[in-house]
C-alpha cells in the first residue's frame, strides 16, 4: 500500500509535468505558421488586446502555447447559408 509521501510525490511529479507541458513557448515562426496572418497583423492585433501578448526572452519574442490555443479556441465559427439562427 502506498504511503501518504508516495502519494503526495506522485501528485507533485503529475502537476509539474503538467505544468511544463502548458508552459511550453512557441516561437514568433510557429505562432505564424498556426495563424495564417502577417506578422505587422498580429503585432496590431496584440496592441489592441486581440490576442495574447509576446513575452521577451533573450531579445527573441515568445508565445505561452497554451495561451495561443484558448485564443483560437475562442474564435467563433462560420456561419453557413443554411445554418439555423
């Protein structure tokens, strides 16, 4: 039977790899290759608020990749021509 100690490890090894996997960052090349836009395009819309801000590392701006996927996620779908209101 596991001990309480195990347990806790466990639970603590699963939320930082979890952790890590959120926090992975994604280049400005990546982001725009998932996003089909200019890059000035997505400059103005991060000015505006519309999408997430860059963080700087190294001189180089990053993506949180979590971030950039509950934008697209939040996007809204295409209406058809046919589609009930």
């Amino acid at each position: 039977m596991p001990t309480r100690k195990t347990v806790e490890a466990a639970r603590a090894a699963a939320n930082k790899k979890a952790r890590a996997k959120s926090m992975r960052l994604m280049s400005r090349r990546e982001v725009l290759d998932l996003i089909p836009i200019s890059y000035p395009k997505l400059w103005s819309m991060m000015r505006r608020g519309e999408f997430p801000r860059s963080l700087a590392i190294g001189g180089k701006c990053v993506w949180r990749e979590d971030e950039v996927h509950a934008w697209i996620d939040g996007l809204s779908k295409v209406k058809l021509k046919g589609d009930a209101p």
